[in-house]
C-alpha cells in the first residue's frame, strides 16, 4: 500500500470523534491491507513502528526531527523551531516548510516513485539501527530523505510517527473491533483476538495471522520466549471473609503479597529478558534479577511471573515502593543495583522447557516451579500457606502485616485454575491492609484534564480531572476532580510532568460531561493512585454512565497517594471495577 494512501485513512480517523465511525474506517483499511504489511499497519495507527514490547528507540527527539526537516527543505533549523512555535507541532510544521517533493540524500536511503508503508517501515528501521559515532547525522539524512521526497500530506504523519506523537485516538480494544469487523464480520467477534493478543501482547501478530490464516490461526497462537504475556491479576472484595465464597476452590493458597514491581523473567540458556507491568523490556535495569535467574532456574528455557521488592537482608525488612523506584533508570544502573539490591519473589510459572503452562492449574504450576527454581538469598519463591478455612488465611494475613507486607493475594488450588493471561478474575484475590477509610482499595486513574489553580495554587493545578478505563468501549470516562493530597513539592511540580500530555482540544476516546469541562486537556497517559472515601452517583462524571438516570459514578473525597508510571492507562482501574464496588457498597454483591 503506498504511504498516501495510508495517511488518508489517518486523516479520517483523526477526525472522528465517534467510536463506530472509527472502527468502520479501521474495517476498510484492514480489507484493504496485504498480509505482508498489516502488522506495520497496526503499529504506525497506534503510533508505534513495532510491538509494545520490542525496544525499538528512534533516538530522534524533535529538535533532531527539526533538524531534519530543515536539511529537507534547505533552510535553518532555527527557522523550523520558530514554525513549530507556531503551529505546536513538527508535523505539521514539515508540511508548511518543505516544498514540492524533491529527492535528496539517496545514498543513504531511496525509494521508488512513491513511499510505501514498507518503505516507511524499512526507513524507521534504519534510523532506530543507525549507532555509533555519526549516527545523529545519519538518523537525520534518512529522515531527511524521505521527507524531501514525501508528498505534504504524508510528511505530516512521517514525523509525528518519529517524534512519537501520531495520537489518532486508536487504542488498541478499537483496533481489534476494527479487526474483528473487517475479518469476522462485526465488533462484536472482538473476544478470541482480545485472548490471542493477551497471550502474545503483539496486535501485528493477531492482525497477521487473522489476515493470513483465519480465526483457527489466530487460536493457534500460544506462548513464546521473549514475548510477555498479559499478566493475570487480582480481583478484590469487600471483606476477607468473603475471600473462601468468592474463588470457587476449598483450597486455598494464600500468597504473601509484596509492594513491589512486577517483573516477567524469560529465560532461554543463559540469555534472560524481563518484563515489566507494562510489558516493556527491563532488562538493562535489573542485571542482578538477570544474574540471579541465570543461576537459580534449573530449566533450559522458561518464563516465570514474579514481583522484584527492595529487600534488605541485614535488617529483614522491605523497602518501601519509593525506594525501588530508584531503580528505574537508564544511567549508573550497577552503581544503584549495588545500593538497592533486588530479590525476585517468583510465584508462577508459564512455560517450561519447550512447553506452555497456562493451561495447567495453580498446584500444577507451582509444583513444576519448585522443581526448577534453586532457593537464594536474592531469588525465592513467594512465601505461602495451603489453607481450607477462613482461619488460616486470617492468620497468615496477620502475620505478614506485622512482617511489613501489604497483604496477602489468595488463589484458587481447583482444577481450572489456570493461568489467565491479562484478565481480572475470581482465581486470584488481593486483600490489603485497609487504608483506614472506608473503601477497601485504591483506585487507579487516568489524568485526562486540569483546573487552573487559584490564591495559593495560581500558576500550577487547583485540580486534575480523572478518569477510568473502560474496556469494552475503549475510553476513558471521568471520576473525580482531585486536588488534595498533594504535598506543596508536587503541586508546584504538576504542569511541568504533565506537559508533554497536553492537548488543545478534548482528546480522542475521553469522555467528560459539560459540568465536568477543565481548563486544561491531557491525553490519557499519567496514571495516579487514587484513595477516597466512597462511589456515589452523580449526573457530573461519565464513569459507567446510565443514559436513563442521565447518571454516572463519582469518587467522593479522592486524595493523591502517588504515581504509578508503571502502568499505561490501559491498566488503570476499570469502569466495571467501580461499578462493582458500587454496587458492594449498597450491599448488592458483584
Ligand atoms: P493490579 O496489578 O491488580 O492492577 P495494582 O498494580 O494496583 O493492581 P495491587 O492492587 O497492589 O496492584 O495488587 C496486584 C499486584 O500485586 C500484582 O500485579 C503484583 O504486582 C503484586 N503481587 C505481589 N505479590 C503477589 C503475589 N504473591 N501474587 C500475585 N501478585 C502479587
């Protein structure tokens, strides 16, 4: 498919703020697609040039894209800065500046009549390859090359591809839609991709392989070395003794539950790749958790699910979340391993030795783990007790409480305990020490808009709009104005960490009602921990919003607690969540 064509399938995403409409012009274009490029074409519309997962870094920020822009149409880059001041972005500053398409830089890349979406891939490519010294100058001629030899329109997107800011809307539940509806014959078809792509986090690879070889294919697709998995995750309920109603099993195990980052090991010989929440590549930052897997897991090839805690084993105590943060970093990565030294809590195993384990139950699993993991100081397994009574697990909660843990995570033993890639069911249950407020449990939301500050607070927020995911829909839809929490550092500190997510106009796939309109827009990027007192409706928020009643849900009294870069807005707590606690809270069960 050529470039162009492409770019007006974007431009008519861009423009719709309907979710039908957009799954309808995502429809025709998957139809359109060829096998060999529709996984290019999923990753240019969600903005990315390959799978989440796959480090693929351009290193090009917008002053290198300015840079390149300039070389294209022979004029200054400061000349391109002050266009970009102008019209706010370097897309479309590149349309304005450059003239008709021209060839230039062949040597280092070249193409036929017109760009392709091959081409643009092979060309991203090349300037994410380009190392070492000269790469800048490199990087630059290529893009260079093919923004000199693009029509306008097709620069525009070229470049906001490059500088990661392509921001169509899309996310990934609306592409698969569009997939389902394009292959399967409506939206509604959506779940098996959903399950495949939860298996394999790769939506190139579940487009490919629907396009190439059918749903029966797409079935087909199972676990492999270096892909990360969706990981499962904990339902919750109003009160422990619930815990033995709800999860379906008379035994039980009950897991210490650490604060801690949740970090995926894939292990092949001696080479081991990690994951994080989010499912990016870590690896670099944990060379210890490298080190201790390579050591500890007896098995050729395996992936193991675990939590990496800031553990100091002088003192025997855990670190503080905060502290483990510090980890996160892309330079003196040894110097701070050596500080803050890491131990891996490893409790499940996915695949073993050639074979996939998801499909086995909880005891199966765990029983293969013990088998193929050597205990030390810095890679253990999560401690545990087998329990058939409310009592035990009681006993155990208590007794990491005063260990310092946060909880205990419960998980059925019955015979379809499975692991469930990405999904929140009754098979696993989280219990946490209660905040001491009325609700059981934090909320995750998204930052999707800002009030500006007044008396005290002018110059930085008076509040943030937040919001939650709603899956099945694809948006986000608002919960609560937060302003308090915050401590005077962090308050000051708000426009600037929420700059890059700053939008001029209600983004794609939020949804606000009138009464709730900010001052200030965000894309859906900045997760933040959310503690309140209660869920009331209200007709101000669109959370789980009842057309009849004209009613959504509202957190009463959100205060801040912190961050959570490690999630994606995606992985913010869903609007049926909510819904579901709503509902405990009026004594209506799930
Ligand atoms: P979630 O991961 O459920 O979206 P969250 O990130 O806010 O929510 P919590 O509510 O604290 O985290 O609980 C779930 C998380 O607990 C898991 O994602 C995992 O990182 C962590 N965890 C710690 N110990 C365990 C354990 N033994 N079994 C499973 N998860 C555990």
């Amino acid at each position: 498919m050529r470039f162009s064509r492409l770019v007006t399938y974007f431009r008519r995403l861009e423009e719709t703020s309907s979710q039908n409409e957009m799954i309808a012009i995502l429809a025709a274009l998957f139809t359109e697609a060829s096998t060999e490029e529709i996984d290019t074409i999923c990753y240019f519309t969600l903005g990315r040039i390959a799978p989440a997962y796959q480090d693929v870094n351009l290193g090009m920020g917008g002053r290198t894209a300015g840079a390149a822009i300039a070389l294209a149409a022979d004029i200054d880059p400061e000349t391109v800065e002050a266009e970009v001041r102008e019209v706010g972005d370097y897309g479309d500053a590149a349309i304005r500046l450059v003239g008709r398409p021209a060839r230039k830089f062949e040597e280092v890349f070249s193409f036929g009549d017109a760009l392709s979406v091959e081409d643009v891939r092979r060309g991203l490519m090349a300037i994410a390859r380009a190392g070492g010294p000269g790469s800048v100058e490199t990087k630059k001629r290529i893009l260079a090359a093919m923004v000199a030899g693009a029509a306008p329109e097709e620069r525009r997107y070229l470049v906001r591809l490059v500088t990661g800011k392509m921001r169509l809307g899309v996310g990934e539940m609306t592409l698969l839609d569009g997939l389902a509806s394009a292959y399967l014959g409506s939206k509604t078809a959506r779940p098996p991709l959903e399950h495949a792509y939860d298996i394999c986090t790769d939506i190139g690879l579940v487009a490919k392989t629907l396009r190439e070889s059918g749903l029966s294919g797409v079935e087909r697709i199972s676990v492999s070395l270096y892909r990360p998995i969706r990981p499962m995750l904990a339902q919750r309920v109003p009160a422990l003794s619930e815990i033995p109603k709800r999860i379906g099993s008379r035994v039980i195990a009950a897991e210490e539950k650490y604060d801690g980052e949740r970090i995926q090991a894939h292990k092949d010989g001696s080479d081991v790749a990690l994951f994080s929440r989010r499912l990016t590549d870590v690896t670099h930052q944990f060379p210890d958790i490298v080190e201790h897997v390579r050591r500890c897991v007896t098995a050729e090839t395996a992936i193991l699910d675990g939590e990496a805690v800031a553990f100091d084993v002088k003192s025997g105590t855990f670190h503080p979340f905060q502290k483990l943060m510090q980890r996160r970093r892309k330079y003196r990565v040894s110097e701070y391993a050596e500080q803050i030294p890491v131990t891996y809590k490893v409790f499940d195993l996915l695949y073993a030795d050639g074979a996939s384990y998801l499909r086995r139950s909880y005891p199966e699993r765990h029983e293969r783990l013990e088998r193929i993991v050597v205990e030390e100081e810095h890679l253990a397994l999560a401690d545990r007790v087998i329990a058939t009574n409310l009592e035990e697990i009681t006993d155990f909660y208590l007794a990491c409480i005063r260990r310092g843990l946060e909880g205990v995570v419960c998980k059925s033993c019955a015979d379809d305990s499975y692991y469930r890639a990405g999904a929140r069911e009754w098979q696993w249950i989280k219990w946490k020490r209660s905040y001491g407020t009325e609700l059981a449990d934090t909320l995750d939301l998204v930052v999707v808009g800002a009030n500006a500050g007044k008396g005290k607070r002018a110059g930085t927020y008076g509040s943030l709009l937040c919001a939650a995911y709603n899956r099945e829909e694809d948006v986000f839809q608002t919960v609560c104005g937060m302003g308090t929490g915050f401590t005077d550092e962090e308050l000051a500190q708000l426009p600037g960490k929420l700059a890059d997510a700053r939008a001029d106009r209600s983004p794609a796939r939020v949804m606000v009602a009138e009464q709730a309109k900010p001052d200030f827009w965000f894309v859906p990027r900045y997760v933040l921990e959310v503690l309140g007192l209660e869920i009331t409706e209200s007709p101000v928020h669109t959370c789980g919003w009842d057309p009849e009643t004209q009613r959504g849900l509202a957190l009463r009294f959100p205060r801040f607690v912190r961050w959570r870069h490690e999630k994606s807005p995606e992985q913010a707590t869903t609007v049926e969540e909510i819904a579901a606690m709503f509902r405990e809270q009026r004594g209506e069960g799930r």
